[in-house]
C-alpha cells in the first residue's frame, strides 16, 4: 500500500515532541506527514510547514480547517490519522474534532487535562471505532517488550515486587536562573492540569511497571511536594499496592540534581529478577534462580522475543533509544491501520501499542497521587 498520511496538530519548528513524532513517524518509510495545523499562532504553523516542505494548502491556521478541508479531499488524497502534540490543556478538543471527523488519532500523554476529558474522550474513541494510540514511548523499547515477555511467560515466577523510578534535575536549573531553554508550562497548572512531575513523568513509571509485569494497580499511598515555591509537584514518591498481592514503590522528580532521564525498573520476582535502565536501554539485567547475572542483549543469539525481534532494527551494538522506541510505536499503529484497510483483522503485534484504556489508567493514577499526596498522614487510595 502506498505511505500512510499523516496530520499534526501542534508540533511547530519550535517544539521539541513534535519534532521527535515527525522523525519517529518517517522513520520506517510507512507515514508521510503532509499537513498540519502546528500552531494556534496562523504564521508559526504557516512557518512550519514551509520549513518542512509541505504543500502550502495543506498548511492550516487551525485544526478546525484541517479536518473541514481534509475531509472533504478524495479518500486517497486525505489524511489518514491525525497526531496531535499540543500541551495538555489543548489534548481534548483537536482529539474530539479528528474522531468526530472520522480520523485515527495518535495523541502524546497524559490523555487529556483532567479525568472527565479523559473520559469523554473514551467514550468517543468507542462510538467512533476508529484506533487510538497513546505514545508511552518507553513501552517501544525492544529490551521493555523482552522483559513483557519474560514476565508474561513465567521466567522470573511470581512477581512479588517493583521498584521504578525517573529522576530528573531540570528544574532546579530553570528555578535558580541558569537559562535552560525549555517550556515551563508544565509548571503552569491552567495549562498542565493537576500535576507536574507525576502527570509528566510519574505516568511513565507508572505505565512501564504496569506493561511489563502485567499488574494491575490496586490502591496507592503517596508523599507529593512542591519545592521552591511552585503550584505543582516537582517530586514525588509512591507506594503502590498491586492485586494479587505484589508491591510496589515508585518515585519520580525534577530537583534531583545532576539526573538526566534517569528512568529504570527493577522486577522481583519468586525464581528471579529483572533490571532495565533507559539510559542503557540495549541491555536488559536478568536472574533466574541457580543462574549467574546475565545480560541480555538486543538482537541477542535466539533468546529474543518476537515483539523484541519485530522493533530491533539493526545489529547488536549499534544503540538504538529514544526516537526509535517512538518509531516503534507508530509501525505498529501503521500497520494496524493497513490492515483494517486491508479489510483483514490486525494481529497482536500488530496492536501492540498504548491506548485509550491505558490513557485513563493514567489519569485515574494521577489524580489518585494528587488527591493523595499532599495528606499529612499516612493514606491509602483505591485506584
């Protein structure tokens, strides 16, 4: 079939995401993009588009127009699913515009601003009947999809417990002046709902803890502080009651001095262990009981498996990460929409990628933490 066609909603030639989704998306040669709305300033997405070649009919001032113009161009000529990359206060409306006009949709995280758009949302992802997919890219990574499987197959035994964490610094540079360049709104709780930290980065640990070991999260107890003066959380951390009976403890910050993208999990399980940081994220740490610390490799020698093998791309040694793991995502998203074109039903590997259920799983964590964290003794949330 020919390259899938992609619009974009947010994403202008300033935006760091949106720029990493147009890479990750062209990456494998099944989506174009070719048209946008890419921001709510008219010139900025006129910019864009000119920076990236497109077609300049195709350049619109506003998602609004995009899906009125798209739709109304010849099935082989119009877009065939819509990413949408604005902040989180700007998620809902262009995701229910683009349902509602008949188009996929590929939406960044959190899902929405709050819980009740998250819901809406929900439901019109179901009446449409249209995919949606969620871009928890860390759940791209090959080594992820190897320890999923793992866990899955029963290689480490019962999980019994989880410790995930993603220490970040960035803050502390932007709070004391030192001139990080980058976008602060979500410090800015009109724009990025009612958290920070855990709605930025505290979904990620909990989705990868959640993906990989298969878990569902029962109830939580958490500690939330905003440091240095700010309306919302920079640091958090969490105990997580599973069911069945597994524990948890999670933590996520951005005043943890010197962190990069510090995001890594530890398994425990019955008959063995499993560790994976992202800032090595070719290797996968694995212990089995009477077994040595082994190191598994991505494209290792036969032990792979196949949801590993089908995103590995080239040969051990040569780092795949960050843009990657997106790409991956989107191949599978791609490859779920050629086969509904193809009128055939796609497969699990096929359909193997976050989406609207794993959205609202998200929100209903962050507003368990937030209403949660602040309390001055010990509590516990139901999820």
């Amino acid at each position: 079939m020919a390259k899938l066609k992609m619009g974009m909603v947010g994403g202008s030639y300033d935006a760091f995401i949106g720029d990493v989704h147009r890479k990750a998306a062209r990456m494998d040669g099944k989506i174009d993009v070719v048209a946008g709305a890419f921001s709510s300033k008219p010139e900025k997405s006129k910019e864009t588009g000119k920076r990236l070649g497109l077609d300049e009919s195709r350049v619109y001032a506003s998602y609004e127009e995009m899906f009125e113009k798209e739709s109304k161009l010849p099935k082989d000529k119009r877009i065939d699913f819509v990413t949408v990359v604005t902040p989180n206060h700007m998620h809902f409306k262009p995701v229910k515009a683009a349902l509602e006009a008949g188009f996929p949709v590929v939406c960044d995280k959190p899902l929405a601003y709050s819980m009740d758009e998250g819901r809406e949302i929900e439901k019109l992802v179901a009446k449409s009947g249209k995919p949606f997919m969620l871009t928890h890219n860390y759940t791209g990574y090959p080594m992820v999809k190897q320890a999923r499987a793992m866990c899955a197959g029963g290689e480490i035994g019962k999980v019994m417990k989880v410790v995930v964490e993603f220490p970040q610094g960035w803050i502390l540079a932007l709070l004391s002046d030192v001139g990080l360049k980058i976008n602060p709104w979500r410090m800015d709780p009109k724009v990025s709902g009612i958290s920070n930290c855990m709605g930025d980065i505290g979904t990620h640990c909990y989705n990868l803890a959640e993906y990989i070991t298969g878990l569902e999260l029962d109830s939580l107890s958490a500690d939330l502080t905003c440091f240095q003066g700010q309306q919302l959380d920079n640091d958090g951390n969490v105990l997580l009651r599973y069911k069945g009976g597994a524990k948890g403890v999670l933590h996520a910050s951005q005043i943890s001095f010197g962190e990069e993208c510090g995001l890594n999990i530890r398994i425990y399980g019955d008959k063995g262990r499993l560790a994976w940081k992202q800032e090595n994220p070719n290797y996968l740490l694995v212990q089995k009981t009477n077994t040595p610390v082994m190191t598994y490799a991505r494209k290792g020698g036969g032990y792979m498996s196949e949801a590993a093998d089908r995103v590995s791309r080239i040969p051990a040694g040569h780092p795949e990460a960050f843009i990657e793991a997106f790409a991956n995502l989107y191949v599978n998203f791609a490859d779920t929409l050629t086969a509904l074109a193809e009128g055939r039903k796609p497969t699990a590997l096929e359909l193997d990628f976050p989406t609207v259920k794993d959205g609202i799983k998200g929100m209903a964590f962050i507003k368990a933490v937030v209403e949660n964290g602040f309390q001055d003794s010990v509590k516990w949330t139901k999820i």
